[in-house]
C-alpha cells in the first residue's frame, strides 16, 4: 500500500485513536515482508494515546505483504494482554 491509500489509512488511524479512551486499548501491528509490533497493546491514556499517534506518523510502505504473519502476531498481542 502506497501514496494516497497509506495517507488515508494514517488519517483513519488517527481519527480512530482520538475517538479512544482510557478504557479503550489499541496496539499497531505493521506488516510487509516483516512483521513488526509498532504499538504493544496499551491502555489508551493520554500518554498511550500521543505515542499511538507518532507510530501512526512513522507507518511506511514496505516489500511484499505478509498477512498472516500480521495477524499472528495480532492475535500474539491480544493474548498477552489477557494473561
């Protein structure tokens, strides 16, 4: 995902975080030939929610698409939140 659809998909994301609060958690998977947790899942607090933000900024296109992996690794985060 390149160009105007990343910028759309960055736009969507901050809207969607500002929309959180404190008992709302968010955490940002990326994804392309790596798979990486930009945002370990997080209490949407006011610090979260600022950090949340700047990962938001840093998201750039990568190399090939990595689906599964991503959602591993979602799935890894949301059970380690549930422990």
């Amino acid at each position: 995902m390149a160009g105007s659809k990343l910028a759309l998909t960055r736009e969507t994301l901050k809207f969607l975080a500002g929309q959180l609060n404190n008992t709302d958690r968010l955490g940002i998977v990326c994804y392309d030939n790596v798979v990486t947790t930009s945002l370990p899942l997080c209490v949407m607090d006011s610090q979260n929610k600022n950090l949340a933000l700047n990962v938001i900024d840093k998201i750039t296109e990568g190399g090939s698409t990595d689906l599964s992996g991503g959602l591993c690794k979602g799935i890894g985060e949301i059970a380690r939140f549930q422990r």
